[in-house]
C-alpha cells in the first residue's frame, strides 16, 4: 500500500508550472493549446499598437517550425525594477502573473487591453525548446536567450543606434511540452485577418517560409469592422450597413469598481450569406457570451415590437426566434472594456453582466431608430425575417411528421409488409438484403443464414426521388418502410431538415440484390438513387453493397459452375475441355434454388459483393441527374452518344 501523509504533497516550480500542466494554461496541450501561446505574444504586439506605438506587427513562420513575432512599440521594459527589486526582464519572462496591465481600469497604461493576466510571455517560454528576444529602447539593444524554460547567458544589453524602438520575440514549441506543433499556415491568415478587422489602420504582415522562399500577405482594414462587413456580406445583401458605436461606464455587481465599455457594431440584411461574429479587446470571442446573449436579445425584441407594431404577424401566430434572424443577419461586434470576466484563459468567452446589459440596451435603442429611420429596409427585414420563421415553422413539422413514421420502426418485423429479420441484435454483423420483388424472396429466405441476414423486398416499381419532392417521397410507402427498416432517418442537404443518425443504423451491410438483366440493373439503379439522395452518408460509410449474380450456369455430369462474365464463361470452358456441358443463361432470382442463391449470393465465403464507394461523388450526382432526372434533351443525347455500345446487351437481355 501506498503512503500518503504531509510529505505526499508537493507544488510545481519554475517552468514546471507550465511544462508539466500546459493544459491549464493554454486550454490544450495539443495544437490549440500551441496556437493559443502564438496568440498570447502576438497580443502583447497588438496592444503596444492600440495604445498608438507601431503601426505594423509582423509575423514569420518558419519551416522548423518556429515562429517569430516582431512589433514597432516602446519595446519591453528589461533594467532593474526597485519597487519589485527584480529585474523586467524576468518578471516578464521568468515570473506568472507579472505584467505591466493591472492597472489598466485607472487610467495608466493599456486601457483596453487584450493581455491582462499576465501569463502569456512567461507561459510561452516556458512552453518554448527555445525563445529569443529582441527589445530596442531608450538607446539600447537587449538580447536574451532561453531553453527549455530556463535563461542562458543573462542580459546582453550594448548601446545602438536604430530607426525605431520595438520587440522581436522568436522561439519554437517545445515538442515535449506540446503533441504538435506543426501549426498550419490558415490558423496564422484567419487569426492576422481578424486581428486586423477589429484593429482599424493597423497593418499585420505575414511571412511564410516556404522551401522556395518567403511568401507575404498584409492585412490591413482602413475603416475596420465597415470594411470587412462589406468585403464579407457579398451580393446578397438586401440593406446598407448600419454601424453604431458607444461608450459608457459601469459595474457589474454593486460593491466593485466601475470601469469602462467602448462598443462598435455593423451590420445588415442578406438573402444568401449570414455572419455573427465577436470581438472583445480584439480577442475572436468564438463562443460568444456577454456580446451574443445581447445581440439575441436586442434584435428579437426589437423586430418583434416593430413587427406587431405594423399588424404583420396573423392571428395566433408564434413569436419570431432569433434562428428566424440570424438566418438572414451579418453582424461584426467589437467590444473594449477596462476590465473583463473571460470564461477561461483562451479568452474565447467574456460573462461579465454589465456588458451584456449595456450591449443589449446600446442595441435595441438604436434599432429602434433604424427602424424608423429606415422605413423600406425595416418592411424588407421584418418580411424576411417572418418568412425565415415561417419556412422554418414548416420544415419542423415536416420534419415531425416524418419522424413520427419513421418511429414505428420499433417493431419492423410486424409493421412492415413481408420484411423478414433476423435473429441476432450485433449491429456489427446484421446484413439487409434488399431484393427484387415477392418471386424473390423465397428462394432468398430459404438460402440465407437466418442469424444474420434479413430481407427487405421492394414491391413494384420503386419512385424516382430525383425528380420527386419530399412530400411526394415521404408519401411513398415502398421508400418509407425500407427508411424504418434501415433505422437511420433521413438526410436531407438542407440547413432546416435532417432526422439522420448514423448510430441508428441497424446493419453492418445494405446489399441491393436484383436480377441480371435490364429490369433489374433498372431498379438497382433507382435503390442506388434512393440511398444517395436520402442516406448519402451509408455510401460514404461504405455500408451499400451490391450483390453481384452470375451471367451463366455452366453444367457437367458432377459439378455446375458459374459465370459471372463472358471471360469467366470462356475460361471455365476452357479448362473443361472436351467435358459435356450444358450452358445457359443464369435464371431470375425467383427461380434460383436455395443451394444455387446461397453459394452465387448469400454465403460470405462464396458470394460475390461489390462496396459502392464515394470516389467521386460530384459525377455519380451528374450521372444520376443525367439518367434519372428532368434533363430529357441531355438523356436523348447521351443516348444517341454511347447507346450503340450496350445494343448488343441488350439482345442478349
């Protein structure tokens, strides 16, 4: 056993505090976790640029894998510091926790900033195989060198002469600190991009080294989130952008400081694009928070009053939600505050109450303005926004109503006419035959193995779904059973329909099993369709297969062999001989006998399968549209093209 007494208990010191434990620091000790260190340095730079010292920050990525961070600011402060009586440089770079934004809510340095717990330098060196810094500041240069989280050599500091003040930082992830730190070259474009959006006039410049050189990309936004919401909202935009701004103070619990809030927002109205997107302190808020709860907020109620207001909701209509809005909605919000509530270090997040009240208020006072300033753009907006809610409204009931059929999938074996199951309930080996008609599935039912093979058989012609709407497919009784027999609901490729749950799935294999002849490549054909229009996904997961039955029975006095090609046919008579043999075409399914379908279809140690794969799905789409669909000139075409090529299978057929 064990001991555990007062000498168990131990603490992490130095850069142990973050190379055994980066997780706590950096959310992540994978990719995130080393994309968020590169953020937390590049957010030092950004700072020193919002407070008006450098208008350019670049950026280089290094094929080792190293990165570099260079801005044109004051440059961090390294000589000796007598109030902590430590030097800066290692309350920078040595210590957790140090920094110089504790005091932003007072009025002194870095007002609204995006660093403020001061982990982000140290955390990131520690985290580091290697960290140089660079730093030019009142006539000198300053050089520090550190590995694997510890300083080698001290302070180098001589006396220069240059044309401006700043701060290089370069260092590489340590491998064991991080499992990757390959960082893809998209993560430093959308994170430099943004940054640039929410950070008017300032310049971000990208290098990217590349076995054939640097590459470059700038980013720039003159008039900040303006810009970018019209580079973004594209041609579907049905309104201006609106852009409002603001600042105020207040506090978010009665017995703390006040402290001070600056907001800017844009937006407009879009029939094909829709964009909400958060900023605060020029921190990306990916999951939102104060901004988004204010935003839902302000635009439901403000859209509601105004809608009621004009008389456009019809009698015992519902309320408009915020899905109906934000489905027609591009929104930008950025947000400063002297002090800030994040959810965690990764700053994804902020929860401070009084932003969220003020942002809510800020909002829906000025959406009412615009509604009354803006007469034709608010009756465009309330019209699609009721017509979103509307087209919404009745998709969920559609989507009710097909749930409640397919639901009756809990006792298939009764409920679906002439579905034969099977006796065991491991999804891992349950195959569906799905065959031709009733002549079928007696031959098929005596041959299979009952543990693990059922069978579906489809009753008459099956519908073309291609050129069908989904009230007339789900209507459908042949496609609605074998959806319950499948389990899996429906895929439909639209934002507002879709009962699909591949874990619902009740078999391992789906094996469409018809004739060898032009009715049954016919109705293989439209099966395929079926599955691909409405369960895409069971082709992509591998999970159709089609059965393929032999061309010809080849018979001797003691054995029968079978075809499945003229080049098989011609190589089995060959190695026969002079042997008598009979030949002739293979029969129909119905007219097999059991032993013939359970070693040519059934048996998985003699059966021939064909997997459907996805290789190419855009041309299956293209091929299923041209054979199946509406385009009867192409159809024609394509026939009069490559039709001579099958007439001779077509005699033999």
């Amino acid at each position: 056993m064990t001991n555990y007494g007062n000498e168990s208990i131990s603490s992490l010191k130095g850069a142990d505090r973050v190379r055994k434990r980066p997780g706590v620091i950096f959310g992540s000790d994978g990719l995130e976790g080393c994309q968020h260190a590169v953020f937390e340095i590049l957010s030092n730079s950004i700072d020193e640029a919002r407070e008006g010292y450098g208008k350019v920050i670049e950026v280089t990525r290094f094929l080792d894998k190293s990165i570099e961070v260079k801005d044109m600011g004051r440059g961090i402060p390294m000589e000796y510091n007598p109030k902590e009586e430590r030097y800066n440089w290692e309350l920078v770079f040595c210590e957790m926790y140090a920094g110089g934004k504790y005091d932003n809510n007072s009025g002194k340095n870095y007002e609204y900033s995006l660093g403020l717990n001061g982990l982000g330098s140290c955390a990131t060196q520690y985290a580091s195989e290697y960290m140089e810094v660079t730093v030019q500041r009142d006539g000198y240069r300053y050089q520090l060198f550190f590995e694997k989280g510890e300083n080698q050599g001290g302070l180098y500091k001589e006396q220069v002469r240059y044309r401006h003040t700043g701060t290089t930082i370069k260092w590489r992830p340590d491998l064991d600190v991080f499992t990757n730190i390959d960082i893809p070259l998209e993560f430093f474009q959308t994170t430099m991009k943004k940054q640039a959006v929410v950070n008017a006039g300032i310049t971000f410049k990208l290098k990217n080294e590349t076995k054939e050189g640097m590459e470059e990309y700038v980013y720039c936004y003159e008039n900040g989130i303006s810009d970018y919401l019209q580079e973004v909202s594209g041609e579907g935009a049905f309104t201006g952008i609106a852009r409002y701004e603001a600042e105020c103070t207040g506090r978010d619990r009665e017995d703390m400081p006040d402290y001070k809030l600056r907001m800017q927002v844009v937006f407009c109205f879009n029939n094909t694009d829709t964009i909400l997107e958060y900023y605060h302190n020029s921190s990306f808020l990916e999951h939102g928070g104060s901004p988004e709860k204010a935003v839902k907020s302000a635009f439901v109620s403000a859209l509601d009053a105004y809608i009621r207001g004009a008389n456009k909701y019809t009698k015992g209509e519902s309320k408009i939600t915020f899905q109906d809005v934000q489905d027609s909605l591009c929104l930008v919000m950025n947000s400063f505050s002297t002090m800030t509530s994040y959810e965690n270090q990764t700053k994804k997040a902020i929860t401070n109450p009084f932003i969220a009240e003020a942002m809510t208020d800020f909002l829906r006072k000025n959406l009412e303005i615009y509604f009354i300033e803006n007469r034709i753009e608010a009756e465009k907006i309330a019209e699609q926004v009721l017509l979103n809610k509307r087209s919404r409204e009745t998709a969920e009931k559609t989507r009710v109503n097909l749930k409640k059929k397919l639901a009756k999938n809990i006792d298939v074996t009764n409920r679906v006419q002439k579905f034969v199951d099977c006796r065991t309930r491991d999804t891992e080996r349950r195959e569906l035959y799905i065959v031709e008609g009733d002549s079928a599935l007696g031959s098929v039912k005596l041959a299979r193995n009952a543990e693990f093979q059922a069978i579906m058989p489809v009753r008459g012609k099956i519908l073309n779904v291609l050129k069908c709407d989904l009230p007339r497919i789900f209507k459908s009784d042949i496609i609605m059973d074998l959806m319950r027999v499948l389990g899996c609901g429906i895929e439909v490729k639209t934002k507002d329909f879709n009962s699909f749950d591949l874990e619902n799935l009740r078999w391992d294999k789906i094996i469409i099993c018809t004739d060898a002849d032009v009715d049954g490549y016919h109705i293989r054909t439209q099966i395929l369709a079926m599955i691909f229009r409405l369960t895409p996904t069971l082709i992509r997961e591998g999970k159709v297969y089609i059965a393929e039955s032999p061309l010809f029975e080849i018979t001797t006095k003691n054995e029968t062999f079978f075809a499945y090609t003229e080049q098989e046919k011609a190589q089995i008579l060959s190695q026969l001989g002079n042997t008598k043999c009979t030949i002739q075409r293979s029969k129909g399914l119905g007219e097999n006998n059991p032993d013939m379908m359970s070693k040519t279809t059934m048996n998985p140690e003699s059966r021939r399968l064909i997997r459907v794969l996805p290789e190419d799905v855009e041309k299956t789409a293209e091929v299923f549209e041209l054979l199946l669909g509406d385009n009867l000139q192409g159809r024609k075409d394509h026939i009069a093209k490559v039709g001579a090529q099958y007439i001779d299978l077509a005699d033999v057929m």
